[in-house]
C-alpha cells in the first residue's frame, strides 16, 4: 500500500505518453490490462491507465476493470465511493454533457474551489474521453459524478509551518475556556480569586468569569500577578 504522493509521483511519472499510432488505442495500458498487444481494435483506455498507477503503486481499488461505471459500482458497494471533498489520490468519475453517465475517470491531483485538477489517461484538447494521451487536465466540479476514495498508507506531515501550528495551537486552547481543574488546587484556587491575584474573563455558560485554570501561563500574566501579590504585601 503506497500513500497518495507515492501514487502520484507514478502518475505524474506517465504524462506525456501516447498511444501509438494515434487513433488506435494501443498503448501499454492497454497491453498490461489485456495481457496483450491491443491492435487497432484496442478499448478506450482512461481506466487501464488508472488500473496500472494504482497496480504500479502497490495500491487496491475495489474492482479490476477497465470500466468506469464498473469502478463506480463497486465502489459504491465497498463503501469507498464519495460525492463532494474530494481529495489527492481520489479517483474522479466524469459524467460529460452529452455523453454516458461515466465518461471518464482521472487521478485527482488538488482541488480549487469549484475545479479538479487530476492525471488522466486517454485525453486530449480535441476528445476529453478518448484523447490519446496522458495529461494533467482542469475539471469543473459539475463534471464530477463522484469519486473512488482508496486506502493510502497514511501520511506524515511535512507542513507544519508557523501559520499552522499557530492555528492547531489556538485551536487547542480553545478547549481550556473554561472553569475546570483538580480538586488539588481548589483551596489555593478559592485564594488566589478572593485576593484578586488572578482575574477571570469574560463568562462562560455558567454565567461565571472563564479562569482558564488549565491552561499555558505566559510571562506577562506571571509578573502580572506577581505585582499584584506585591502591592498587597507592600512592596510595591
């Protein structure tokens, strides 16, 4: 099992390639999928070539077919099948205007408000469905009849900047809003209130001031209640 860049990383690998002659289908996804050189007759090959990412990355999909109605179903009955947040690895399931009900298929790259980019086989600038060539190719999300979400390995993460950590950081406090502590400190706590060392903020749903007794102390608020507990002792 490979985790979604892996899988990319093959397909990314594969852009660029065509089948050859043009119009024939015969390209060796085609020759993978069917155990054999496929000749002019050759099948559509969207799907072979998201068998073959996925077959190369070491990655299942629920069903080995060279169909995409035939993926969705499966799918849908794996449990593995999603309509809306798609994400990188996914594989989208196009339903074109005028066309079938599954058109086509690709390997989602990113998502972009209302757009998908992904890798897909078989297209091209003059034939969406059965283009020739291996592509990165811009989806409105309209297009999307929905997608084949896999089982990745899952990844570490590697995007932990500052803006992040801030955010995973006040996310975490968020949970500290309010008045609970051990009973260990409930005298010390009852001191530090009636003395006005320590100030709460505003109420919480119980109508009290939030002390936020769990949580990080900085050192503005330390020599802020330092200075009080001078002032109270005369010497400051």
């Amino acid at each position: 099992m490979s985790t979604a860049a892996e899988l990319l990383a093959v397909a990314r690998g594969e852009l660029g390639v065509c089948e050859s002659p043009g119009g024939s289908n015969c390209v060796k996804y085609n020759t993978w999928y069917y155990g054999r050189a496929v000749s002019g007759g050759g099948y559509p090959w969207c799907m072979a070539f998201v068998q073959w990412v996925f077959y190369r990355a070491g990655t299942a999909l629920p069903r080995l077919t060279a169909s995409c109605g035939e993926l969705m179903r499966a799918a849908q009955a794996a449990g593995c099948w999603v309509t809306a947040g798609y994400r990188p690895g996914d594989v989208a399931i196009y339903d074109f205007p005028g066309g079938k009900d599954t058109d086509h298929c690709g390997i989602v790259e990113s998502v972009q408000g209302d757009s998908v980019t992904a890798i897909e086989g078989n297209t091209g600038a003059g034939n969406d469905a059965n283009g020739g060539q291996v592509q990165r190719r811009v989806r409105p999300l309209c297009q999307v009849v929905g997608a084949v979400r896999p089982e990745f390995t899952e990844e570490e993460r590697d995007d932990m900047d500052k803006e992040t950590f801030r955010a995973l950081w006040m996310e975490m406090r968020r949970d500290l809003q309010d008045n609970e502590a051990g009973s260990w400190s409930e005298d010390a706590r009852k001191w530090a209130v009636e003395s006005g060392l320590v100030r709460g903020g505003s109420a919480g749903p119980d109508g009290q001031p939030s002390y936020m007794w769990e949580d990080v102390m900085t050192r503005e608020q330390l020599v802020t209640v330092l200075y009080r507990f001078a002032q109270r002792a005369g010497l400051a």
